[in-house]
C-alpha cells in the first residue's frame, strides 16, 4: 500500500528579512563608534 505523496506546499507568506536588517543596523552603529573613536584619538593626538 503505497500512500500517494502530496508536494510539500506551505501557506505563501510574506518574508521580510528582520535580523538583516537589524543587523545591518548594528553595524552601521558599531563603525559610528569605532569612527568617532578614532577621530577622537587624532584629535587629542594634534
């Protein structure tokens, strides 16, 4: 008895890619601080 196998559909859902997006947050934050870092360094350097 060989049971008929249906095609694995799942419900069309709408994608929206949240952790790429926060993450590209993030890093954007993370080289804000890295640069005034930097930038602050030079200028008390000068």
């Amino acid at each position: 008895m060989e049971r008929e196998q249906k095609p694995a559909v799942s419900p069309p859902q709408e994608f929206f890619p949240r952790g790429a997006i926060a993450f590209f947050f993030a890093m954007i934050g993370f080289y804000l601080v890295l640069w005034l870092t930097m930038y602050w360094v030079m200028a008390g350097r000068s």
